[in-house]
C-alpha cells in the first residue's frame, strides 16, 4: 500500500476515454512501475463564478483541516494498539482498505447528493469532521484521566521507599500496636544498614532491644520496623533524621488497604474498558473521515478544474501513486498531455499567484494537481 498519492485532472481536448487510453500508453512506457487509477467524480452543480472562486479561497485550508483529523485518529489508533500489544489492523472505509476505497472512489449520492451547491457539501464534510474532533478530544480526555490517576497509583506502589506507599510493603503481623508500645517505620540507605543496626536501640531510651525487622529493600533503600514506647515515639524520629534515617508515617488499616486494592481493580477495568471502547470509535470514525476526505477531494478537483479549464466540465480525474524516484518521470507526462502550449508560465514562480493560484494549485502545473498523505 503506498502512503502518498497525487490526485490530478487533465482538460480533455476529444474524449475523455481516448485521453485516459493515453495516459495509460505513456505511463507504462515510461513509469511502468507508478500505479494508475480513474479517479471517478460525478457531474456536480457547479454554481456561479462568483460563488466557484469563493469556495476555491477556502477549500485549501479545509483540507488541511479534514486531512489533520485523519492523521489524528489515525496516530491515536497507533498508540492504542501499540499500548494493547496487538498487531496493527488494516484501517478500513465500510469495510473496504483505505488506499482500495481512495483508487475506487464512487461517491455516495444518498449522503452528498449532486445537486446540493458545493458550498453545502464542502460545509457539511467541515461540519460532520469538526464534530468528530471533539467527540475524539473528549473521548481522549476521559481515557487518559484513568491512565494518569493509574500511574500516580503505580508510581506510589512502585517508586523509592522514600516516597512510595508501604501500605502492600507491611503485613498485620509486623505491627505492634497496644497501650504502650508503637511500631515505627525506618526507611534506611542501604550503604547505612550496618550504621542502623548498631544504633537504633540507642537513639533514644525504651527503645525494644532485637526489635527491628526488614521489610522490603529496593535499589537505594531498606525498610526497617523498630518497636518502642509511645511516649519516645518524638524523641526517636528526631534522633533518627540527625542520624540521617527518614521515619514514615504510616497506620495500618485494613480497611484503607482494601479500598485502595478495590479502587486500583476499578481503575485497571476502567482502563482496559476505555481504551477498548476508545479504539473501536477511533477504528469507525477513521473511516467516517477519510469517506469525507475523499468527497472534498472530488468537489475540490471539479471546482480547481471548472476554474482552470473552464466550463462546460470536460476533464479526465485521476489518481497516481509514483515512487520517489518515478516522480520527475511523471510530471513530464502529464505535463504532455495537459494541452498546454504556454506550460512554462506555470512553471514561472512570478506568475504562479495568477491564474494557477485561482484553482488553489501552489505547484503551479499547467494542470490540477495535489497530494494526499495517507500517512
């Protein structure tokens, strides 16, 4: 499947099979390795001048608009599958691969009917691909609320002992609590361990000798009990920071582990149920987009070839897919067959904010032209 396409009209001097039959000769002679299609438009209503130019001035900037939306989903449903860990899907129009649907464009009559002004058609694509792009925003919005609220959880559970929550780190049984005694938390260096254990019992009285246990160890730190009199509990921390040892707050509540347990399982399905939720809209709004897409992509080559050919609408639509490399060999081609004696005045970057700027055509061909990036 190629990424980058060129969706161009020729004027048609005779008929538009015999010039599309010679398209066809040409590039097989000399590009035989660039794709070719019909890219098949309908008779539109073409409106006044008046209205054909006002409409050029904005068709442009909302492609621009239509085309980023599309990237959008389409980088967010990357991102999901890539999070999920499942193997990237063939994105679809109808049930139909984007690059078959764009090479087998048929315009769809019941949802663009022919005979609306094209401002209409062009004003209800803005309009459906806007709405899109805020329901994405929202949607987005919501799934990655989740997420943060699941990281700062597992930053908590999964940072340093200095920070994290020791609530999974300490079990019922490592913790004295009666009328006299209290069990305190030490988080030590690990190159202070040595220091910790020869000191504790000391850094201040009724401190239970043997008392203190290791919990857990991380990469920079051990987490220690000591067991002593409530009424030194003070004396103790502030004994212990001067001696460079960090004492935690910490209860234990039963209760408060088991809503936090509960409310981690809420927020993981909470998680998984977006994401699942969020990737199948992207999946079907992509689609919805990129049909839009495509039907700007017609009205914009009726109007650009209405203002560069004139009237009445005789021209050949088509899409091509050249490699890199095909390209130089391409444009001559069209060039050839485009019909027009003065081509360098297209060429003549002095000129271009003449005529070839009417038809909203920045490279200035003696011919529509312009390039669709499907990814």
């Amino acid at each position: 499947m190629a990424s980058r396409y060129w969706v161009v009209s020729l004027p048609v001097q005779n008929s538009a099979s015999t010039l599309w039959n010679q398209l066809q000769e040409q590039i097989s002679k000399h590009s035989f390795d660039t794709p070719l299609y019909r890219f098949n438009i309908p008779s539109l209503r073409v409106g006044t001048l008046d209205s054909l130019l006002a409409l050029s001035d904005d068709l442009l900037k909302s492609n621009s608009f239509v085309e980023g939306v599309s990237h959008k989903i389409r980088r967010q449903i990357e991102d999901l599958e890539k999070l999920s860990g499942t193997e990237s899907s063939s994105l679809t129009v109808d049930g139909v691969p984007v690059d078959s649907y764009l090479t087998r464009f048929v315009w769809d009559e019941a949802k663009y009917p022919t005979m609306s002004p094209l401002r209409e058609i062009v004003d209800g694509i803005h309009t459906l691909v806007a709405k899109i792009e805020d329901d994405l925003k929202v949607r987005v919005a919501e799934y990655n609320n989740v997420r943060s609220q699941l990281n700062a959880i597992n930053r908590k559970q999964s940072g340093s002992l200095a920070v994290r929550d020791l609530s999974n780190l300490v079990k019922p049984e490592d913790i004295i609590t009666s009328e006299h005694l209290v069990t305190l938390l030490a988080v030590v260096s690990k190159y202070s361990q040595k220091d910790w254990l020869a000191s504790y019992e000391t850094l201040t009285s009724y401190v239970v000798p043997r008392s203190t246990k290791q919990l857990y160890e991380d990469n920079e730190y051990a987490l220690y009990t000591v067991t002593l009199f409530g009424r030194v509990a003070d004396n103790f921390r502030i004994a212990a920071r001067e001696k460079g040892f960090q004492i935690r707050d910490f209860e234990y509540s039963p209760e408060a582990q088991e809503s936090r347990k509960q409310e981690l399982e809420r927020l993981v399905n909470d998680q998984e149920s977006l994401k699942t939720s969020l990737l199948n809209w992207c999946y079907t709004s992509y689609g919805e987009v990129f049909s839009s897409w495509m039907h700007f992509c017609a009205v914009r080559v009726f109007a650009e070839s209405i203002l560069r050919y004139g009237l009445p609408p005789n021209f050949l639509a088509c899409v091509l897919a050249p490699s890199v490399k095909s390209e130089k060999k391409v444009r001559p081609i069209l060039e050839g067959l485009s019909g027009s004696a003065n081509s360098t005045y297209w060429k003549n970057e002095d000129e271009v904010g003449g005529m070839a700027a009417l038809g909203g055509d920045a490279d200035g061909h003696p011919y529509v032209s312009f390039t669709i990036n499907l990814a």
